[in-house]
C-alpha cells in the first residue's frame, strides 16, 4: 500500500528526444502543492520500451553509485533541483541504468521510443535485506507512480555549413576556434544533416542569427520550417545583411527535429556559449562584371559627353551675371540625367507617373558573358543595412549591355532605395556587391493597384478616399449596477480598411504596364482588324469597343480574389484584398465609362517576405547549367592519309572537350550536310563489278560510295545526322599506289558551349602568414612566381593557392634594381636596394609581379649580374576542398 501523504510527481506526458549515448536522459518533474521538499528523499523509475511494454532496466546493481536495480526499477535516485525555480526537479537516467530487452546491450538505443514513470520515496535503501523485500516492507513510504512520460532516443545528428567550412562529422573540426576568417560579402548558409544513426528522426525546422563583435542581433532569420516530404536534410537561408570586410561577427545555428531534440552551436545560458565568430574577408571574391545603372547613376560612357556639357555650361554660367557655381552645377547634372535617360529609355518624371525604378546591367565590355547576375535591393528604413534579391537574370553568352531593363514595381513611394549587382556561381557562392552610388527616391504621381507578374493598374482618374480606418477588436460591456462601461480589447487585431475607388478608361493605362490589345484579343489578326477600323472610321478617344473590353479586364482584375499591392504617395505600401466591388455607368457619356467602387482591408505586413510571398516580384532559383547550342559552318581542307576517319579530324579541330578556353567549353554535337570535293586527280578504283574505272571511294559507317569523274564533289542527304562515333574513310587507288588524299570537306556543325567547370569547389577558407624565400637571382628572373609556387598545390579533392603578397623586404646587394607591380598597376615600377642592403616595400599591397632586373651601375645603367636575394614577406593563402563526385 502506498503512503497517504506523499503524493505521484507530476511529470509531462512527454518530452523533448535525446541524444543516446554518453548524454543522461533527464526526466523533470514537480512536486504537488500537497508535498515539499523535505517529504521525500530518493526517486524511483520504471522504463519500459513501447511497443512491447517489456522492461528495459538493466538488472545488476551498481552499489558504488547507489544505483540498485536488481527488482526492474531503479531505486536511491537522487533527484536535483532546478536552479532559480520554486518546484522543479530532474532526475538522470544513464546509459549505464538500461539494458535491451534481451539484456545483450546496455543503454539507450537510437530510435526506441520509452515509456518512464517516476515515485518518490520517503526512505533509502541502505543493502541490509534484498530489494525485493525492501519494497514490500516499506510500501507505505512510497507515493503512487507518476503518470507516463513518453521520449524518444535518437542518435547523432550531424551537418555541414561549407560557407563556415564546418563538418561535425570531421573528427578535427573544432567549434571552439576563435575568430575564424571566412570569404564572403553575403552570407548563403546551405547545407546539410546526416541522420544516419537514427533516420527516422525528421528535421523539424531550424534558424540563424546574426551577431555583431558586441552581440547585438543584426539579423534572425526566424523558424524556417524544413520539408518533410521531399529533401528534409537540405537547408539554404542568404543572410540580408551585408558584410562589411575585416569586421568580426558571430552567429548561432539552432535546429529542431520532430520528437523536440535541439541542437547546433548558439548561446545555451549565461555560462555557454557555441556560437561560431568569424571575421569576414573580401580578398579573394569575384566582382561582377557590371555595374548598375539608374538615371541618376551614371556610366562610363557617358563621361565623356557630362564632362564636356560641365565645361560649357559652367563657362557660360559662371560668366553670367545672378548664376552660382552650385547653379551651374545643378544644371550639369539635369544634363547628365539626359544622357542617362537616352542610354536606360526613361526619365524620372516617366518613373514616378509609372510608380517604378528602371535599372539596367551595363558593362564597358562587349565580349560575351555566362552566369548569374543578382540584382538586390536595400532602402533608408533600415539604414541601406538589409539587402535582399529582386530580380536573378541568368546569362548564357549574352553582352550585358543587351539585358533587358529590369523595373522594380514593389518600391514604396517617399522612400530612398539602393541597389546592387553580384555574380552567384554555380555552386551558391556569392562574389561582392557592387552597389549604385546614389540612392534614388520615387515620388508617385498617382495611386496603384499591383498584381501578380508585374501587372500595374494606375488609378488616375477620380481615385478618391473618404475614410480610412485602423479596424481593432473592442467590446463594450455595461456592468449591472456600475456607473461606467467597460471596454474589453479581445484580440490582436489591427488592421487598415478603406475605400478604393476609381475611374476605368483604358487611357489610364498609357504604358500598358496593365494590359495592351494582344491580351485583349489574344490574336493579331483580331488586334489589326481593330487598329484598321478605328483608322477608318476616324476613332480615337470614343472608342467603345475596346472601352468596353478593356473594363472587363479591369473588372476581372479586381474581382480576382488575389492580393495585391496598394501603393500610393499619402498612404505609402499596403497589401490588401478588395472586396465589395460595384460599378457605376456614367450616364453622360452614355455609358462608355463606368466608376468602381471597392473595400480594401489590409491582409498582411508590406514586406519583401511578402511581396514575394503573394507574387508581386519573382527571383528566379540561380542557374546551374549555363550552356548553349548553336550551329556553325565547317571546313576541312587538308592531306588526309587514306583510311582516316574524317568525322574525327572534325573533331580534333572543333571540339575542345573539358579544356578551358577563355573560360568556356565547345563540345560538338552532330555533324550534318556534308559535302565532300576532290582535289586531285580521279583514283583508279574498283567498282562493284569488280571494273577498274576512274573515280574515288570511301566508305560512309561501312557503307561503300564511289564518286566517278567528271562528278569530283559528293553531297550527303542534308537530314542524316553523324557524330564521333560514325565513321567516313576515303580509300586509295585499286592498285595500293596512293596513301594521301587532298579533299576539301564543308559541313554544318552542332556546338555546345558551357562556362569551363573544372572541379567543383565544397569549401574555402583564407590562411595569413609571414614567409621568406633566398635564393641566387639572374637579371630577369620572377620571383613573384617563385612564392607563388612554392604555395600552389592542386590534388583531388583540396586545393591551395596564393591570394595575396604584401609587405616585403628584400635584402639584396646595394644598387640591385626590382620591378614590382601590384594590382593597380598596368606596368612594373623600379625600386633600388639602398646602401643598406634592404628595401622595404611596405605600402604596396596584392602584389602581382616582382623582378630581379639587374645591378645599377654609377650611371644608373643597368648591368647584368646575378645577386643573392633574401625576400620576407606576408601572404594570404586560400585553401579549400573540392566536392567529390557521386
């Protein structure tokens, strides 16, 4: 019988899993407000498996521990607790306490789920008499058992976050080294979990947050939850805020799986804290090809026509009598915009009556480019510190300066934004960010209605506003007997409602940023049967028909039930859904315009989150496969022994396989149209009638063809098709006297060009150090290559090479002459070793060439001489693995 005045712990019907293996499982528990402390003294626990309900206790006493077992149930368990809480305690279940069903494996085992029940206990067993008549005796000290707490064992959970280079499952990886230095201007945080020791246990979600030196949080990415119905191992998150170089930060990395364990590197408590500290480095990043242009950005090219309009107009204002040199200089910049506007095809005032910023890729460069160009987007409400993508155009060989304008419909009126270009690879690695100089404002002429895919209605006609009201869930409530109400706010609702009202005329769409006549008619032929009766008959403004027509769009468009994207200059950004949408004819104009009438309540937060999430601006996943096909023509005009097949000298000249040239693959595909001339003499060949006659043969994929004279030119069927593994042989003369064959061979050819991929890079990091290098120098002699390599190396799946060289010192003999070049520089500057012996080269950085040149004679003639060279120096190495191959 158990003891009337203790009473069960109270304990959770389940709890969070754990990590089997050398971690306890910590069970928690309270006391009722019937017990205290001080009534009992030990806990006992019941564990039992499941799916079976057999124990698992294992049933061997450890007496050292005061852990007795021998009965099923551990008894003498001292229970802890919880610091800084009134009424809760944990008891530690170890590996050691359990064994499998069988008894053949002692400890938690990775995927079992456990039932646990815990009694407390108001005596101790002390050994005197055996456990099971212990129990018996002193069953009035114990309380009833707890009711169950179901958990879960789940093994290790192991991921890698290659951007940080951290892999748990490397036995050398080490979370405690400081400040490690990392490549990046933005952050892209993919990776992956191996569960292999317990796969059962899903990846429930997981969450980032970024930390400045002095930990305040610049960035959390909230609960992104993960799929657990496709990839559920995969985790990808780009971090907004921009790196700054040579800053240090810190980030936590918190996950949770389905059954609750949580794991990762962040700060548990006040006495530990994981989290990773890194300094960031732009040393080694790619910039991107390009630059972005708005009108009031300007180009290069444009330089030469603003500086010659500055000289013009500054000379004639600065000799007018009233004019200023800031005048002249407002002036200068209204004609650069000009020239800006001619280059992007808009101006400002066109931008605020459209509610959009015009942004164009430019290059000085007209060589053709592959690969991900990223337009990204900050604004004045967080300080140009967030960034975030708008637009991915993917580029296979195109001149940047012929990509399409992209227009950002989602800007808010009133507010600065910036913009920035930066190249992603193919591997998610971001290169920097290279941002507009100025930031631009829009200021909007009118009121907008967003939709998806860029679809813009501009409310230009009699859009008014006759309230506009925050919506909050109060009650009044009059109390019985009470002079005053009372006022009960019952929800969190907050939200905006007001009317939208409008003219519909299609003259409000003077851009056609809503519709235009092909999405009217859906056909060309509809659309130029229109414009010709319109012409005919004169009509222009009164057009009724496509009035009427161009309505129902408009209609279609607000009835739609989607969201859309309010925006307007007096009330800013709101996302709303319209409902309660009337029309009205004007009778005046006997009805060829009507007015709309509708209800806006905002639905959600007007956030880049949410622009994207409800369609109004789409980022494109960045590409991975760059290549392109084309068809060029052929020739081959050569000596080619008898025998040879043709299609692989074809090859030979066209197809560059996996070799790098200029940063691009050319891999040939079919070979088609081919025609075939012999420039020599006729042969002596033999026909199928075994005929000597004069003519030539070969033999197409072992098919004989003999071309007879005067006939010297043979045309393949344009529709066959061959590639490298087809073979065209032509043959010699019937006697055996001719082995070389002039031909001329003209074909069409298939050509796939990809951006050259050697291996594909995992991770990278960057290395600092000081190294030095002596060694006896002839005049001429690079040294620059001599460090370079002695850092290089390139093997399966590593590879290291040198990023930079900076700060040198040469000791050399006095009067030795060097060229040193760095990366600004075009060409190698001179410098001399002074009497001393030593030159310092301190202030040169990302040096690129370093020469020994010879002695400099009294005359300051160089003099060929070979010299002793001691070179200390600094250097950053970039090491880093590559993926290896499935």
């Amino acid at each position: 019988m158990s003891s009337y005045t203790i009473y069960p712990p109270i304990v959770d019907s389940y709890m969070s899993a754990f990590k089997a293996g050398n971690t306890p499982c910590r069970v928690y528990f309270s006391l009722s407000k019937f017990n205290s402390s001080s009534d009992f003294t030990s806990v006992h626990i019941s564990i039992v498996k499941q799916s079976t309900g057999k124990n698992v206790v294992k049933l061997v006493d450890d007496a050292s521990n005061n852990r007795y077992r021998a009965t099923g149930i551990i008894i003498n368990v001292k229970p802890t607790k919880v610091k800084d809480e009134d009424n809760l305690y944990y008891v530690d279940i170890t590996d050691d306490d359990l064994s499998s069903v069988s008894g053949s494996y002692a400890g938690w085992i990775p995927g079992w789920i456990y039932k646990i029940q815990l009694r407390l206990s108001a005596k101790d067993y002390d050994g005197t008499i055996g456990q099971a008549a212990w129990l018996n005796n002193n069953a009035s000290s114990f309380s009833e058992w707890s009711t169950v707490c179901i958990v879960k064992a789940t093994g290790r959970i192991d991921y890698e976050i290659p951007i940080l280079n951290i892999d748990t499952r490397d036995e050398n990886y080490n979370s405690d080294v400081e400040s490690q230095l990392i490549y990046a201007s933005t952050l892209v945080l993919s990776g992956h979990f191996y569960r292999e020791v317990d796969p059962s246990e899903l990846i429930h979600s997981y969450q980032f947050i970024l930390y400045d030196e002095d930990d305040t949080i610049l960035e959390d990415s909230g609960e992104i939850y993960a799929n657990q119905y496709q990839d559920n191992d995969s985790f990808n998150y780009t971090m907004k805020t921009q790196l700054e170089n040579s800053e240090t930060y810190k980030i936590s990395f918190k996950f949770t799986t389905i059954n609750k364990y949580t794991d990762g590197f962040y700060r548990w408590d006040d006495e530990v804290d994981d989290r990773y500290t890194f300094i960031c480095s732009e040393v080694i990043l790619d910039k991107p090809p390009c630059r972005l242009l708005t009108i009031e950005n300007d180009a290069t090219t444009t330089y030469t026509a603003t500086t010659e309009i500055h000289k013009h107009n500054t000379s004639v204002l600065h000799d007018s009598p009233g004019w200023t040199s800031s005048e002249a200089d407002s002036t200068v910049g209204t004609q650069s915009a000009h020239v800006m506007a001619d280059i992007i095809g808009t101006s400002l005032y066109k931008e605020e009556d459209e509610g959009r910023v015009a942004i164009k890729f430019y290059s000085d460069s007209d060589n053709p480019y592959s690969g991900n160009l990223c337009i990204r987007r900050s604004d004045s409400k967080t300080n140009f510190t967030v960034w975030d993508d708008v637009f991915i155009y993917i580029a296979k060989e195109e001149v940047i300066s012929d990509i399409p304008i992209y227009y950002d419909y989602t800007i808010e009126s009133g507010v600065w934004y910036k913009y920035g270009v930066q190249i992603i690879d193919r591997d998610g690695y971001r290169g920097q960010l290279e941002t507009i100089s100025n930031p631009v404002i829009r200021n909007f002429n009118y009121s907008f209605l967003l939709g998806k895919d860029n679809q813009q209605l501009k409310l230009t006609f009699d859009n008014t506003m006759n309230s506009f009201k925050y919506q909050v869930a109060d009650s009044r409530i009059d109390p019985i007997g009470s002079k005053y109400t009372n006022i009960q706010r019952n929800a969190n609702n907050y939200y905006r409602v007001f009317p939208i009202n409008g003219l519909i005329s299609f003259n409000m769409d003077e851009s056609l940023l809503f519709c235009n006549k092909m999405a009217v008619y859906s056909y060309e032929d509809v659309v130029e049967l229109y414009t010709q009766y319109n012409k005919d008959n004169n009509i222009s403004q009164y057009d009724y028909i496509y009035e009427r027509d161009f309505r129902e769009k408009v209609l279609e468009f607000l009835q739609d039930g989607e969201f859309k994207l309010f925006k307007s200059p007096t009330e800013g950004n709101i996302i709303v859904r319209l409902m309660d949408i009337n029309c009205t004819p004007n009778q005046s104009l006997s009805r060829m315009i009507y007015s709309f009438t509708s209800n806006a309540y905002e639905v959600d937060k007007a956030t880049m989150e949410n622009y994207l999430k409800y369609g109004f601006y789409e980022v494109a996943e960045p590409g991975t496969d760059f290549s392109t096909y084309s068809t060029r023509l052929g020739q081959l005009s050569m000596d080619l022994p008898t025998g040879t097949n043709v299609f692989q000298k074809i090859y030979e000249k066209y197809d560059s396989g996996e070799k790098n040239l200029a940063g691009y693959t050319k891999k040939i595909g079919n070979i088609h149209h081919i025609k075939i001339t012999f420039d020599d003499k006729p042969l002596r060949v033999k026909n199928s009638g075994d005929e000597i006659v004069v003519g030539n043969n070969f033999i197409i994929n072992g098919t004989l063809v003999t071309v007879y004279d005067p006939v010297r030119m043979y045309e393949f069927d344009g529709r066959l098709e061959y590639t490298t593994s087809d073979s065209l042989a032509i043959l010699g003369d019937s006697e055996g006297l001719v082995n070389t064959v002039h031909v001329t061979i003209d074909f069409l050819y298939e050509i796939k060009s990809d951006l050259y991929q050697g291996k594909r890079i995992q991770s990278r990091q960057v290395k600092e150090g000081v190294g030095q290098l002596f060694e006896e120098c002839q005049p001429g002699e690079n040294l620059f290559n001599e460090i370079y390599y002695k850092y290089y190396s390139d093997w399966e799946y590593i590879f290291q090479y040198l990023t930079t060289l900076t700060s040198i010192e040469i000791e050399a003999d006095p009067a030795a002459v060097f060229g040193v070049r760095d990366d600004s520089e075009s060409q190698a500057q001179q410098h001399v070793v002074g009497a001393t012996g030593q030159l310092r080269l301190y202030n040169i950085e990302d040096i690129k060439e370093l020469r020994y040149l010879g002695i400099q004679d009294s005359n300051g003639n160089l003099v060929n001489s070979k010299t002793d060279v001691l070179i200390n120096y600094c250097y950053a190495l970039t090491k880093g693995t590559y993926k290896q191959e499935e």
